[in-house]
C-alpha cells in the first residue's frame, strides 16, 4: 500500500513556538507534537491530525496562564513607530478585504458626519450673527414693553420713533451715540425706466457705530449731506455698470405725496454686507427729521423704527435703563396723560436695552421692521437632534457589524493572544480600524457636505460656504467630533473582541455570550427613531396639505394684486373705468395696504380689538365673499363713506349681538359713530396659522388705499396682465409697477412649513438609508454564520420560503418592537406641535399604521435581499465550506 506524500506542518506551529519561547515553556514539548503530527496524519489523514494537534498543543497551555501572562512587548512598543505602521497596515487590509463590510460603514458614518458637520455649520452662522462689529458689546437696540398695572407684561416690541435715540443720547451720559433706522420703499429710475428698491434711512453716525467698511469714500461724512447716498457695490453695479461709483447721481423718488424724482450725489460704496448680519442694505440715505416732529412729545408713542446705541465702555445696564425711563417718564409726561385719557391706555410703558447680539435668536424680541435674519430659536435644537440621531444611527450600525463580524475574527484574535499581544494591543488595533475608517468617512463627508449644501441653504434659510469649515475653532470642534465618532464607534466593538478567550476561539466554540442583548437593543433603537421620523413627516405632510388646500373663505384664483401707494378714491375710480375696457377683466377692487389694526368700543363700554380695512362696493364681490345679513356698501348710499361699516361673523359673536344690524361701532378717540349695515361671512384675511378674528370694513377716506385687486377671466392671464401693466404704465407713468397672484402669495405664507416638509423628509430618507445598510450587513453577516445550518435544512426538504423566513422573522420582531418605544414619543411630539396651529388636522391611527407599514417593507425588502440569496445557494457548497 502505497504511504501518503508528506503532509504540511501545521500553519500556526512556528508562532506557537514563539509563544512557547517567549513564555518559557519547553521547546520539547511542541517539538514531540510535531512528530507524532506527520505520524498521525499517514494514519488517519492529515485534516483528522492537524486536528489533535491543536488539541494537545492547547491542553499544555492552561486558561488561567494564559489570563496571567503578560505581553514580551515592552509598553512603549504599544504606540511605537513600528507598531503604529503595523496596525495602520492589517486596519488597511482587513477593511480593504471585507468590501462591503467598509462601504456601509464609510457611506453610514460620512452621511451622519456630513449631517453634524451641516448643522455645526448652522449653528456657527447663527452664534456668529452680527459679532463683526468692533464695537460689540456695547452696541444696543432700544425696545419697549408694556406693564398692566397688576405688573404682568402685556407687550414687548423692538420698534421705536424718532425721540428715544436724541433724547436719551441728550439726557443719559453713558450713551455715546445713538443711530437709527427706517426702511422705506422708494422708486429710482434706470436707464431701461422705474425700479422700486428698499432703502434704508438713516442718522450721520451709522458708520460710527457699525462695523460696514466702504470700499470708497469717507465713512464719517459719507452721510451728512442730507442729498447724499450710500450705496452697496452690488447696487453699483446694478445700477452704474460698474463699482467705481463716486460722485455719480441717483435719482430718487421720497416723500408719501411726492411725484417727482430728485437727485442724490453718491458719497461712499459700501461693501456687500456679511450674510451674518441683521442689517443688510444696497441704499443708505440720511434720515431727515423736521424740527416740528421732534417738539411734539405725542411722537413718543409711535413705533416705526428701530434705535441703536453705543454704551460707554464699564456701563451697567441697569442704571442706563433706569435712567432712560427717567428721561421719558419726564420728557413725556404729558403725552402719557393724554393718551391715557383720550385713548383710555391703563398699560405702562417702560423702555428698555437689547444687546444687538441677542437678536438674531430672540424669540421675544426677534430681528424686524427692516431687520433680516429672522429665525426660529427652536429650529437649531431640531436640526441638531436630526443630525445627532442619523451620526447615532451611524455609530449603531459600526457596533453592530463589529460585534456580528467578530465571530469571522475570533480565530486571528485567538492566534494574536497567543502568541503574545496584550489586551491593549488589540483594543488599539481595533480602534485603529476605527479611525481609519473615520477618516475616510470624514473625507466622504466633506464631499457631501459641499454637494448638499445647496439644498440646505435652500431648506434654511441661509448662504453658508464650505470656506466656513476652515475656521481655527471649528477645525478644533470638528477634531473633538472625529475622536468623539472614532472612539463612539470603535471602543465597545475593541473592548468585547479584546477581552476573547484563546482557547474558545481556537477550538471554534465561541459564540456571543448570552441572546446579545446589546445588538438587539441597538437594532430597535435603530428603527424606533427612524419610524419617529416617520410619523413627524407623515404628520408634516398632511398638516401642510391641509392648510395649503382649506378653503379660505374667498377666491384666490386668477386674482392679480398690484401696489399703488397713496391711491386716492378718484384714481382708483378712473383705474376701474380704463381696466374695465378690456372684457377679460371682471372686476377691480381698490383696499388699503399691509394689514390695520385699532379697535372700538360697543354694547357702551366693550372695547374690541379688530382688523379694519378700507374698501369698495367692489371688494367683497371681487373675492367671492357674501354679505350674510343686511346689504353691501353702495355708492348709491352717500353716507356709506362717512357713517356705515360692515363686520364679519367673528365681530359679531365677540360683540355677542343677536341682531347686529343697526349697532353702533364706537371710535370713541376719534369722535365717530359708524353703523352696522351688513355682516361678512368669515373668511381667512390671514394665513391660517391665525385665527380669524373680529373684522370691520369702511370707506373711511381717512384710510388710504394701497392697493387694487383684478378679477380676470380663466386662460386670459397673458394678454390681462398686459393690458393691466400698459394701463398702470399710462396712468401713473413714474411708479414702479409690481404685481403678484393672490393664490402664490397665500401659498408662500407656509413657506416655513413647506420647509420643515422637506427638511424632515430629507432626515427621514437618510435614516431609512442608513438604518437599511446597517440591516442588510447584519442579516448579510447571519446568513454567513447559519450557511452550514441552510445547507442542512435544504438537505432535509425545507424550502426557499421557510429559509427565508428563518433569517427574517428575527429582523423583523425587533423593528415591531420598536414600534413599542417609538409611537408614543411620536404621538406626544406631533400633538405638541400641532398646538402651534388654530386649524389642524387630527392625530389619526392611520399615520402610525402607515409608518409601521412603511418600516416593515423596508425591512422586509432590505433583509430578504440577502436571506434569498442565501436560500437559494447549493447545500453542497454551504456544507463544503465547513
């Protein structure tokens, strides 16, 4: 019988004898194994021999021994140049080797990356907002509130008049200079005609105070001629062709009643203002004030502006405001008198001082009346709750597959321990691999965080730059995050694999301890975020069609609204008859502009607050509203113009009237007595995000109109809106025509919404991503795990469905379990929401069923991609791999 050709020493028998060498057990002993090795592999073959060798190699080597021997590596060696390189280089290969394994870890972690590093980004830009100016801290903006006399607050506003800023400035030491500003809509002319632009109006000390530098000019004169005009090099290029615009001429159109041009000497070219900025301008005018208006102490009460001033350095705030409220407690003593008789005014006004960098986050007191940058405080804490859940989900997903994969290590980790790595050792190796993979992932995240920038800027609001990531401390803050993510990520994962017994490993008896809790866990808080997010887009959603698709009240459709300020009654009757000589257009409806409120009082002394507006017989047929009770205004009825009102149904239930016809309106500051003579029905004058609330309409002519709506007929838009500009173009030759539909401007009053629609969407989807790699590699690393038990299975008759089943059942148990923990934080957060709105949808169990459904079939499609792949592979193979 012919002898077997010479098998092959066992793999590991040479570092096994390094081990036995350097932990000073006898050469003899492995040496007289490895004979009896090629002794026993002709006797009964070599794969039955190699293993006896490992059983009796191992038997010498006892457990406790093992747990007790420390590494013949010096501590040092542990962070060495040599050793360093070489847990660069097996990180290298191992992740180069498990392809898949590495592409879902790289793609998950830069998606999450890429989404911290977006709103680290935002949040830096509203932190940083309006922090430029040198002068900060010190800078101010004065505000006012309103104290009942119980002492609670009933109003707060930011807005001022022309005489808080000289007064306060004349009688408080501490205040160096005040500045204020107006802005103001104003028509310039171009070369190509009209061009209406916003202009702000302002004191000589704006450049003093501010931080704006001028390309060109002098910052200190810049605006002391009152026909001297600062304007941006954007609008120097808009309007001139070119940035070097000194001393050319802007010709202006200022004043209500004004209807001619005058012309302003430009006096300095600004720089673009920062995107960072609460003041952003392209026209800088003086503010003119007359002698007569900063007499009359009445002005103390009218707020169209907003003030700043500059503090001295060392001054405390408390005193200042004291002392400002002295000055106006004496400077308008009688002015409060008055008001509070003739306007019956019980509210106490006390002024106060707004640290300009407050602003741009205050929700009490946010950036308006010409201010910009106006946000919602708690859209940060959402998006960085966003961001924060998908870099978690991320990081889960890390742990996950480690610990899964580590079954596939166990043997090289056996090996490793064996012949001498210490526990440290390891746990660097593999937190090595960690950050290497972070890095690569921090690399891919850069790269998507410059492709989505577009769409976030778009989605908030804002026009933030990659260039903003090289920022000295956001480079220290993005460092923190990467060793944050790096360890996150890396540091259980090393801990569990590190801490492998030899023995087990080696004799492949090594199983994750215990039902492995902690993946599962994880894999449920995995998916219960992600079906959170879920039913808060599936709740977005709806209440977003909802109030895009209520009915109003009124018509929108095919309504043009055009601008015209200070439109008097005979214009607007002269702009009728001409618009009306075109069949298409079905009515013209002159009202006033922007939104009136005052109130009145009724029933005696019931004072209501309501909405007025300034109409036509015209309006209320135009938008398709009916009269419910008594008649429309006519111009048939002279006394309509100077003793008659309308209400709506709102004004008549606060009023609680049965019969509201005949009632009287009472304008008692004003002397005047109107009379009910017909009732509105409601309709939505605002956006739905209010209430509708009492409503009065008049043709007071003390109100100006502002405006004019034109009802034109379906399929006509193009030849009407043609007809509708030559006609204003020939009536009133030197204002700039603008006009919009009434359905798009209603339309973009949810533009927040429609945001937040999108914004979570996005959020939703890149979860889902990402929570479905992290699935797929875990059912992908299972079925490699059960391959032998498949393989027995289909030998014994189970079919492809069983199997599939099999590796999907447990999958799909732990994303129902998450239903458990996700749905009531769901319901809770969208009912809070849903708060802030007057007219909402319902919380319905369909938006939970249809979430629920929605996880499962990502789930299921997601894990049976792999699990059918791997019921279908030949039994033959899968027991042959054993």
């Amino acid at each position: 019988m012919k002898a077997n050709p010479q098998p092959t020493p066992p793999t590991w028998a040479d570092k096994l004898l390094t081990w036995a060498c350097a932990s000073h057990l006898h050469e003899s002993i492995l040496g007289d194994l490895h004979e009896e090795f090629y002794f026993q592999a002709e006797r009964i073959g070599e794969r039955r021999a190699r293993l006896r060798y490992w059983r009796e190699a191992l038997g010498f080597i006892k457990p406790r021994y093992i747990r007790r021997q420390k590494s013949p590596y010096p501590a040092t060696f542990l962070f060495s140049h040599d050793m360093i390189r070489n847990y660069f280089t097996i990180a290298w290969r191992t992740l180069a080797h498990n392809k898949t394994y590495s592409f879902i870890n790289i793609v998950g972690l830069s998606i999450g990356l890429a989404a911290a590093m977006l709103i680290v980004l935002y949040s830096k830009d509203d932190v940083s907002f309006d922090r430029f100016h040198t002068n900060n801290p010190r800078i101010y903006r004065v505000a006012n509130r309103y104290m009942a006399p119980n002492g609670q607050q009933t109003g707060v506003t930011g807005i001022s008049g022309y005489l808080p800023g000289p007064k306060f400035a004349a009688g408080v030491p501490e205040i160096q200079a005040y500045v204020r500003l107006m802005q103001e809509q104003h028509d310039i002319k171009t070369g190509a005609g009209i061009r209406s632009e916003i202009v702000f109006h302002t004191d000589s000390a704006f450049f003093s105070i501010f931080s704006f530098p001028l390309l060109s000019g002098n910052p200190a004169t810049a605006l002391n001629n009152p026909r001297s005009v600062v304007i941006s090099e954007e609008m120097a290029q808009k309007q001139f062709g070119t940035s070097d615009a000194l001393g050319k001429t802007l010709t202006v159109r200022t004043g209500e009643k004004n209807t001619g041009f005058e012309p302003y000497t430009v006096t300095g070219i600004a720089k673009t203002c920062p995107q960072n900025s609460s003041i952003r301008f392209d026209i800088l005018m003086p503010l003119v004030v007359k002698p007569a208006d900063m007499e009359r102490s009445m002005n103390w009460f009218n707020t169209f502006l907003n003030t700043f001033v500059l503090l001295a350095p060392g001054s405390n705030l408390t005193q200042v405001e004291r002392k400002i409220n002295a000055v106006y407690n004496a400077d308008a003593k009688e002015a409060i008198r008055e008001v509070a008789r003739k306007y019956d005014m019980r509210d106490k006004k006390e002024y106060l001082l707004q640290p300009f960098t407050n602003i741009h986050l205050n929700a009490g007191l946010p950036p308006d009346n010409g201010l910009e940058g106006r946000t919602n405080p708690q859209l940060a804490y959402i998006l960085s709750g966003i961001a924060v859940f998908i870099l978690l989900i991320a990081c889960i997903n890390f742990i996950n597959l480690t610990v899964a994969r580590s079954l596939k290590r166990a043997k090289e980790i056996g090996v490793r321990k064996v012949v001498g790595s210490g526990r440290m050792q390891l746990m660097a190796q593999f937190l090595g691999e960690s950050f290497l993979l972070c890095s690569a992932a921090f690399a891919l995240g850069l790269v998507l965080v410059q492709a989505a920038l577009p769409t976030f800027n778009h989605l908030a609001n804002k026009a933030l730059a990659i260039s903003y990531l090289f920022d000295i401390k956001l480079m220290m803050g993005y460092l923190v995050l990467f060793l944050a993510t790096g360890l996150l990520a890396g540091f259980y994962p090393a801990l569990v694999l590190s801490g492998y017994s030899p023995v087990k490993t080696l004799y492949n008896r090594l199983q994750l301890s215990g039902k492995n809790y902690l993946q599962t866990s994880l894999v449920v808080l995995q998916f219960a975020i992600a079906s959170f997010l879920i039913v808060g887009t599936l709740t977005i959603y709806a209440q977003f069609d909802y109030l895009t698709s209520k009915d109003l009240g009124y018509n929108d459709k095919h309504l043009v609204s055009v601008d015209k300020q200070n439109l008097t009654r005979e214009e607007a009757f002269r702009l009728r008859q001409e618009l009306g000589k075109d069949p298409n257009i079905i009515a013209v409806a002159p009202k006033n502009a922007g939104r009136w409120n005052t109130s009145a009082k009724v029933n005696g002394n019931t004072e209501i607050a309501f909405t007025i507006e300034a109409v036509d017989p015209e309006f209320l047929p135009a938008i398709e509203v009916p009269v419910r009770m008594g008649r429309n205004f006519s111009h048939a009825f002279p006394a309509d113009s100077t003793h008659s009102v309308l209400v709506n149904e709102a004004f008549v239930k606060q009023a609680g009237w049965k019969n509201p016809i005949g009632q009287i309106v009472d304008f008692w500051y004003d002397n005047a007595r109107y009379t009910v003579v017909g009732v509105t029905r409601d309709y939505h004058y605002t956006d739905l995000n209010e209430k509708i609330g009492p409503q009065v309409f008049t043709m007071k002519h003390d109100i100006p109109y502002g405006r004019f709506l034109v009802k034109i007929k379906p399929g006509t838009e193009t030849g009407s809106l043609r007809h509708i500009a030559a006609t204003y173009a020939r009536l009133f030759p030197l204002n700039a025509y603008t006009y919009k539909f009434m359905d798009d401007e209603n339309l973009k009053k949810y533009e927040s919404e429609a945001k937040w629609k999108q914004i979570m969407l996005f959020s939703t989807m890149l979860t889902i991503f990402i929570s479905c790699i992290g699935l797929f590699g875990l059912a992908t690393l299972s079925a490699e795990r059960r391959t032998k038990e498949i393989g027995i299975r289909k030998v014994l008759g189970a079919s492809v469905n069983s199997i599939v089943h099999l590796l999907t059942s447990d999958f799909l148990k732990l994303v129902c379990i998450s239903f458990i923990f996700a749905f009531p934080m769901a319901w809770y957060a969208i009912d809070k929401w849903l708060q802030n709105y007057p007219y909402r949808i319902d919380i319905s169990a369909l938006t939970f069923i249809q979430a629920g459904l929605l996880a499962v079939s990502v789930a299921v499609v997601t894990v049976s991609f792999q699990s059918i792949r791997a019921a279908l592979m030949n039994p033959v193979e899968s027991l042959g791999n054993e």
